[in-house]
C-alpha cells in the first residue's frame, strides 16, 4: 500500500501529553507549499489499550469537537492508562467552515473511506485515519451530530458485534457511556466491511468502534454536552484508562432500530407534526408541506411509511423532495 503524505508532528510512542498537528500538504494559490493542519493530542502513559476519540468528521457537528477540545485540556497523561489519540476537528477544513463537507474538494470524510493516498485532501485524510491511526488503536470513538440539517437527542450507535469478545466491548461502551439512546444496527461491520465510514474503516482493522449523534442544527446544546463529557470520561473508566475517575450511577439506555426515513415527496415549508420522542404509526400525518410561492395550492400531508418513534428530526424548514424529515426508530427485542 502506497504511503500518506500526510506527516503527524506528534511521536505516537512517546510518553507524556503532546499537542500539534496532521500535516495535509495542500499546495494553493496563496500558499504554494502550504499544509492544511488537522488538530491532534495524543496522551500516553503506563500499560493500557489505545482509544482514537474523532470528532468534526462531519465539520458542522459540534458536541464533539468541544468536548474532545475539553478532554485535550482537561487530562494530562500522568492521569490516563494507555494512549489517547484525540482529533478534535478531524476534517478540519470542513470544521473550519462549519460545513458538513470541505470546501476544498467537496469531501464527505465519512463518506470517504478507505481514502486514497494519492487522492483529495478529503481521501489523503480518510487514507491515514485507516491505514496509519487505526492501526494502532483498540478502541474508537466518533463523534457526530444531527449536522446543520437534523437533530438527535444523545444516541450511541453501534453494531451487534461479530464476536463474543466484541459484543462484550461494544456493551460495555454503551453502557458506560450511558446515553439516553442506542441505535443498534443489526447488519454490517466485520473485518470483511465495505462501508465508507470511520466506523467501517475501524471494523476493517479489527478496532471495536462506537458513534453518537449529539443534538444538531449547526449548535451547541449545553445539556448533551454535559451529557458527552459524561459519556466520554465513564467510557474511558470502563476501558481502565482513568484510574481516578468514580462514575456516578448509570441512568439507562434506550436501545433501538432503524425502521427507516420518512421523506419530503414535496418541495416548501416543512410543518412538524411529531417531535423527538413521539410516537408514530405507519399511515400517519406527520408532517405538511406549505406552499407559500401558490397560496392557492392546499399543503401536502406527509405520512409515515413507518410505525415507532421519531428518533431524529429535520431542523430546517425549507425542505426538498428527498428531504429526510425524521429517522423513525423502534425499541430492539419488539419484532
Ligand atoms: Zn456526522
């Protein structure tokens, strides 16, 4: 496999905590032999697994990117067992520009993986992760959220694990970190995983891997902050690799399905008729469609294809066809 490019300006086998940068060479009109800088934080110390914690993947999602930011700050590697790999702001000329995708080359990180070496900012950057940071971790953490368009209450995502040891592992992660909600998905993953996502890319490598969805809408909730930070430190207990930290008791966690979308077939204003953590039957109004342009056309009714709960819900108004509205989830165990 070819090599990266991409140069760390951190020595992952040293000890003690150390802040700097991705090096992505990216040669411009401004900057001729310039490098766009990824922000990484690597900790290590003492016998311990490996844990990557990712966020701004999706560079308008934001939970994440503050608290990763917090725990960078917040711990010194005297404090951990093991190594901590952080990247606060994985793509970061998306998170740069508050956008789901990088303005450079209109990447989708998690959207790109395996990457390619010799491909795009946005590829070179997937390339690495996969090949030069998977590699060396146990554990990864991604951190999402609804984005500018869509909005989650905390969720864990996560798959049914391919071997017992995995299992144990992924349910230990969902219950130390001890959101509200898990989406379990019930096919997938695996070292044989063809998904373009981080998550994909760490079942490649054998690496047991979790996702969250943490609020959205291109904002801050201080409450699913909170409750990230939360999450964040009990997981890094239940992995033994915070030897000071006691975690409070755990308060439960929701687990679900995916039943599916429900989708503008319209473009206009879209009305919610459900919020988070209603109740929805197949055949049901959730949501219309106004047409302020033709006052004189009536709004469009959108039903559900689906029965469960509305997981996660569109937050802009102004909607086209294919629009995803909400995520309609049901409780795991029920069909
Ligand atoms: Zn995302």
């Amino acid at each position: 496999m070819a090599t990266s490019l991409i140069n760390s300006e951190l020595d992952f086998d040293a000890d003690g905590k150390q802040t700097g940068y991705l090096r992505l060479p990216h040669s411009t009109h401004v900057s001729a032999y310039g490098w766009q800088p990824i922000p990484i934080a690597v900790l290590k110390n003492a016998e311990g697994p490996t844990l990557l914690i990712m966020a701004g993947n999706h560079g308008d999602e934001y939970e994440g990117q503050i608290a990763v930011s917090k725990l960078a700050q917040g711990l010194e590697a005297e404090g951990i067992r093991g190594r901590l790999i952080l990247l606060p702001m994985t793509n970061a000329p998306a998170a740069r520009a508050g956008t789901r995708t990088s303005p450079i080359d209109d990447g989708n990180l998690n959207r790109a993986f395996p990457g390619d070496p010799a491909g795009t900012p946005t590829q070179m950057l997937a390339h690495y992760i996969e090949a030069e940071l998977l590699p060396l971790a146990d554990v990864m953490v991604d951190l999402h959220s609804g984005g500018t368009s869509l909005f989650y209450p905390p969720t864990l995502l996560r798959g049914i694990g391919h071997s017992p040891e995995e299992t144990a592992m992924l349910m230990r992660l969902q219950e130390a970190m001890d959101l509200p909600y898990a989406w379990v998905f019930t096919s997938g993953g695996g070292r044989r995983s063809t998904a373009r996502t981080a998550m994909g890319a760490a079942n490649r490598n054998g690496v047991v891997s979790v996702m969250t969805e943490l609020g959205g809408g291109g904002a801050v909730s201080p409450e699913i902050l909170t409750q990230t930070e939360r999450g964040l430190r009990r997981g890094l207990a239940a992995l033994q690799m915070l030897p000071g930290y006691t975690p409070d008791a755990a308060r439960g966690t929701r687990e679900m399905h995916a039943a599916g979308v429900v989708a503008a077939r319209d473009a206009g204003l879209f009305e919610p008729l459900k919020e988070i953590g209603d109740e929805v039957t197949e055949g049901e109004a959730v949501a219309r469609i106004h047409f302020p342009e033709t006052p004189h056309r009536a709004p469009v009714e959108v039903t559900s294809p689906h029965t469960g709960m509305a997981l996660c819900k569109r937050v802009l108004a102004r909607v086209e066809i294919g629009d995803a509205l909400y995520q309609i989830a049901y409780d795991a165990g029920t069909r």
